[in-house]
C-alpha cells in the first residue's frame, strides 16, 4: 500500500475572513470527503489543518526567521496522509474537496523501511 500525502494551499487572509457559517460548510466537505476515502478503502493516516504561516519559522542556511518560506498568497493550509492501493480512485475522492478547495496536489511519499525502489521510470538510475 502506498502512503500519499495531499496538499491543501490556500489563501490564509480569506479563510480568516470567512464566516463561522462558511467554515462550517467547509468542514463539512472534509468530513464528507473522509467518509467517502473511508467506504472505498483508502486509510487517512495523519493530516491537520496548519495555523497560520506568520506562526512558522523558518531556517535557511541556519538562520532562523519568523513566517512562511515564501511571500505569497497561498501557503499550504493542511495535509491528509492517505494509504492507499488506488491513486485514481484517490484523486477521484479529492474532487470532493474541490467545492472548498482550490488547488490539490497529491504526491507519493518515499517510503524508506525497504530497498530504495523509485516509484518514477524516468528516475531510474544505477544501483550501488
């Protein structure tokens, strides 16, 4: 079974802006949407909805800076780690997000508790 991580990005300042009838909805269509991976087999394993990025910190080169990595509008807002042995039938589940989500990526993990397998033809490459 492969592990996905799906990446929620997002306006933050909107979402701050929403009503609490607005947020409702919103997490509705998350329950709806865990429900939904639930009955079609798929595992959420982890996930959370992130605070805000001006509470991150940020280290390059081993500075320490307050907020996100980049300056823009969308930051990633939260995450679902999903088991699954179906990635279409997962995507296809992720449509459901679509109603309160703009843009979602979802992307294997790399799962290093065996031999270094790529899961990418293009990335193959001689083994030591």
């Amino acid at each position: 079974m492969t592990t996905y991580v799906i990446l929620l990005p997002g306006d933050e300042d909107a979402w701050a802006a929403t009503s609490a009838e607005a947020k409702q909805q919103g997490y509705a269509v998350h329950d709806q949407f865990a429900g939904e991976l639930a009955a079609r087999g798929h595992t959420i394993v982890g996930g959370a909805e992130l605070q805000h990025s001006r509470t991150a910190r940020t280290l390059r080169h081993g500075i320490v800076s307050d907020g996100p990595y980049a300056e823009v509008a969308e930051q990633l807002t939260g995450f679902y780690l999903v088991q699954s042995n179906d990635l279409d039938d997962l995507v296809d589940c992720c449509r459901i997000l679509g109603s309160v989500e703009s843009t979602i990526e979802i992307r294997p993990t790399v799962d290093h508790s065996g031999p270094a397998e790529s899961t990418d033809p293009s990335q193959e490459g001689p083994r030591s």
